[in-house]
C-alpha cells in the first residue's frame, strides 16, 4: 500500500512541476548599452542584498543605482577591480 501511494503522490507532484524555468541563467547582449539597462534592472528589482563582483568603471557608471538601493535598504557587498573615484 505504501508503494501505491508514493506513486500517487509522485503522479500528482510531476503535475505542478514547471516545463519553463522562471530564471534565465544564460542572456544575449548586442551592445554594451544592452547590458548595462539589465545590470540596472536587477539592481533595482533587488529585495534584500546585492553581492556585485565588478571593474572600477562600471562602479562609477552605476553608482547612482546603487545609491538608490541602499536608500531602499539594501545590502551592498562589493569586490572591485581597479580604483573607485567615486563613493
């Protein structure tokens, strides 16, 4: 009995599970611009904390942003290649 029931329970589960994955682990950019408009993106649709692995440049391009999320208070934990000008 024990064994039909894992089945049934097995049968009903394979039927919540999702064919498309919410995530996309894997994104096309054709520009640079491309690329930072989705940096941005998920800088803004963070909820709790933010770890950003990032160079000196893009730190500087983006610092608005993420003076914005800590306004919002955000955890910001940063690993910084190169020189920040700008805190």
């Amino acid at each position: 009995m024990d064994m039909n029931n894992s089945i049934d329970y097995l049968k009903d589960s394979f039927k919540n599970l999702s064919l498309h994955p919410e995530l996309e682990y894997i994104w096309h950019f054709n520009n640079e611009d491309q690329l930072m408009d989705k940096i941005k993106t998920l800088i803004k649709e963070s909820n709790e904390c933010l770890y950003c692995e990032i160079w000196a440049v893009e730190y500087e391009r983006l610092l608005n942003v993420f003076k914005e999320a800590e306004e919002r208070n955000i955890k910001l934990t940063f690993v910084v290649y190169g020189d920040v000008l700008k805190k």
